[in-house]
C-alpha cells in the first residue's frame, strides 16, 4: 500500500497561472480531504469529497479555488488565477468508508510557491 | 467558533518527559487528535481521545478531559528524532473534518 500519494511534491507558478494538484488517495479510501498550511500557522480544512461528491467546502475560498474527486482517477484541486497569497503546503488526507478522521491518513504535500 | 491554542515552542532534554498542552473552544466535537510533523513532511498520526482519559501508547500518552476542554501529550523518554511540531486537532461534528491548532514545536537538545 503506497499510501496518499500527492504530486507535485513542489509546484512553482506566476502569479496568474492555473495551478493543479493531486491526491490519490490510499487503496480502499473512498474519504478525501485538503487541507492548507500557510507558514507559521496550523493546517486549515478546505474541502472534503467522496467519489464524485463534495460533502463539505465551508473551508474552500468562494473564488478561483475547486477540487474534485472523480470515479476514476485522482483528486485534484485546482486554483486559477494564482497570487502570492496562495503560497502554502497544501496536504491532502484519505480515510475509508467507515473511519472518517479516525483513521485519516495524510501524503507528503504540496508546496505551491507562487512568483 | 472554532479555537484551539497550544504552546508555540517547547524545549527539552533527551531522556525528559515532556507535556504538551491543547485547549480547545469548538462547536462541534468528535474526538481529539494529536499528529507529529517533521519539517517539510507530511503529518502523521499518534493519538484519538474521545472520552475522558489518560490513552497510552508506547512512550506516548494523550489524555482528554471534555468538561474542561482540556488536552495533553505526555512523551517520555524523549529522544532526538522526537524534535518535530506536534499538532493538536478536533474532529467535528458529523464526518469530522478536523480543526487545527497552529503546532507546538519541540525541540530536543543532547
């Protein structure tokens, strides 16, 4: 089990890019979540999905941010029109059907700098 | 509202035992978490409480006390590799999207 797997580990872009980043969750893990962590402040919830469903995003930004999980292939989320701002780790997490956080797992992250 | 505070750096000898402390003010509560994170690594799991008490797992203890809105992580024996942040978070109501206290950071000195 490779567990969350998360690319690209680092990520630069210009201010006003797209940028995408991915989370495959661990086998058997229907449960993804993202969190962002900005420096010297604590890992702040976004978005939580299930398979082709968001089930939470009280913690997304209303503009330029959106993720999704599909049923084939990785959750990705997605920020168009970058700024300065949104430089951060950003950390994707999986649990099974039945564990919710209790059992979530987290991948290595995404460092996003933006230039 | 959600508010959880922690220390934002703590020191230690190796060999010590050291006490984190976590109190949290959430509206929601479905367990609290403690997660150990290595710069530039990914958070990892060490302790769940949700109920009231002192939980032991190898040199690392989480206790919980609901009414106070009060938790710690005792670590004993402490060793080099320990130095790391340690994050304090609570689940939420309903699927238990977790909220984050900003991390205690450890650092363990010979």
């Amino acid at each position: 089990n490779a567990g969350v797997m998360q690319n690209p580990r680092h990520l630069v872009r210009r201010r006003g890019q797209e940028a995408r980043l991915r989370c495959s969750p661990m086998k058997g893990h229907s449960h993804v979540y993202w969190y962002r962590q900005l420096p010297e402040e604590g890992l702040k919830f976004m978005v939580y999905l299930q398979k082709e469903n968001i089930i939470d995003e009280s913690g997304m930004p209303k503009e330029r941010f959106s993720a999704e999980f599909p049923k084939e292939g990785p959750s990705i989320l997605r920020i168009q029109q970058v700024v300065r701002g949104d430089s951060a780790a950003y950390f994707c997490a999986s649990s099974p059907p039945a564990g919710g956080n209790t059992e979530a797992f987290f991948g290595q992250g995404t460092r996003l700098t933006v230039v | 509202g959600q508010n959880i505070d922690q220390p934002t750096e703590m020191t230690a000898t190796e060999g010590a035992i050291v006490q984190i402390n976590c109190t949290y003010q959430t509206s929601g509560f479905n367990g609290l978490f403690w997660y150990q994170q290595h710069a530039g690594e990914a958070p990892t799991f060490l302790s769940y409480n949700v109920l009231d008490g002192l939980e032991e797992k190898g040199r690392f203890s989480s206790f919980l006390s609901r009414s106070k809105g009060y938790s710690y992580l005792l670590l004993k024996e402490l060793q080099m590799k320990d130095s790391a942040s340690y994050l304090c978070a609570v689940g939420g109501s309903g699927y238990s999207t977790l909220t984050f206290g900003k991390g205690t950071m450890l650092l363990v000195s010979p």
